[in-house]
C-alpha cells in the first residue's frame, strides 16, 4: 500500500489546544510539582499515600485527561489502524528490529568509549518493579505508552509533522528523552546522563517514525507496550 502521512489534520482545533496545555502540564509543571499536590490533597482530606498510590492516581489521572480532550482523535487513528492492519503490525515489527538493533549498537559504542555498562533506565524500571502489584504493571507497560504517544507522536509530531519533517523528529525525540532523563539528572549532570538522553533519543525517532510510516497512533503504542513489557520480563 502507499505510505501514508501523518499529518497535523488529525487534530481538531480543540485537540490541539487542550492538548497543549495538557502536554506543558506533563512535562514541564507535574514532574516538579507532582509531590506537593499529593501533599496538598493529604492535608485536605487528612489521608497518606504511598509511593506507588501516587504513581497510579497520578497516571489513571493522565490517561482519562488524555481520553477526554483526544477522544476524536483516538477514534479516528483507530480507524486507520484497521484499515490495514498487517500493514501497521510490520511496521510494529520493524520497529521492534530498530530500536534493539540500534540500542545495541549504541550500548556498544558507548561502552568502548566511556565505560561501564549500566543503564539507569533499566534501574528505575527494576525498581518499580521490584515490589508492586499488577496495577503500578499495567501503568507501565501499558498506560504510561499510550499517554506518552499520544502526547509526543499524536500531537507534537502530529503537529509539527506537516510543516518541516525534520523538525517534527527532532523535537519529538529530544523532549521525550528530556522528560525521561531530568529525574536522573536532578543531583547533578554527568557524563552518563549525556549517554542517557543520547539512549533515549533512539527511541523516540524509532517510535516518530512508526507512526510517520503508519499514520495511526497504535504503531507507536504498540511498539512502545512491547518494548516496556521486554524489559519488566527480561
């Protein structure tokens, strides 16, 4: 079939606003204020939280946000997904032989030029899911992609997509490997935050380019649940 675009006519006018403000929301005001809502709303209804209670309001909390102001949205790269459904799983697949191949061939370079061999991904992932329930499992195999790509692919890539292509990755990529590497960087940079974000740039242009390729949303969720699944089992 034809390779098709996926450009910014996908958005409505209220998508694309709403959406905004939900994307500035989540990546630039609750990952610095997330802590002391949680504290606010304890005070107020004179309760606690743990940490992983937090986690799953707070993403059950994204994912209805997310529903709510794309709900069109979501209706429509549906639609395209079943439109040629073997056609969006072999771009998933292809996808999936990207990312590793790729990860791999930057883990190696990176490891014979600086040392060391650890990735503070897999170390935050190992340690949210050294002892929580399936529901803090679903966020992160499942929730947590689908809010992501919606965000970064549907609607800053969506956006960006048809005015300058190039532009469209870069942007994509780069806030997304911001968003995943600040946490880590808080206490001060080092080099291996550097390696970090360059890690997670690979997935974000991989993730860019499955829905650039399929035009519907799932490509990118689909590939993202997979490679988050791959590494809680591995």
């Amino acid at each position: 079939m034809a390779k098709k675009s996926s450009g910014g006519g996908y958005l409505t006018d209220f998508e694309g606003v709403a959406g905004g403000v939900l994307f500035v929301l989540y990546v630039v005001v609750f990952p610095f204020t997330i802590h002391w809502i949680f504290r606010g709303i304890e005070t107020l209804l004179n309760t606690s939280f743990s940490a992983a209670q937090e986690q799953e309001i707070y993403y059950y909390f994204m994912f209805a946000a997310t529903l709510l102001i794309f709900y069109n949205f979501i209706g429509r790269t549906t639609r395209r997904l079943f439109e040629d459904f073997l056609y969006a799983l072999a771009t998933v697949a292809t996808g999936l032989v990207a990312f590793y191949g790729l990860n791999e061939l930057l883990y190696r370079v990176s490891r014979a030029f600086l040392g060391g061999d650890t990735n503070l991904n897999d170390v935050a992932i190992s340690a949210q899911t050294a002892s929580v329930g399936r529901p803090t499992l679903l966020i992160l195999i499942f929730i947590a992609p689908f809010v992501e790509e919606v965000l970064f692919r549907g609607y800053i890539f969506g956006m960006l997509r048809p005015r300058n292509r190039i532009l469209a990755y870069a942007v994509s990529a780069v806030l997304f490997a911001f968003l995943h590497v600040w946490q880590f960087a808080a206490g001060g940079i080092s080099v291996h935050h550097v390696v970090l974000l360059v890690q997670y740039l690979v997935p974000g242009l991989v993730l860019c380019w499955t829905y650039d390729r399929c035009a519907t949303i799932w490509c990118p969720v689909l590939t993202h649940v997979c490679v988050n699944a791959l590494s809680i089992l591995l």
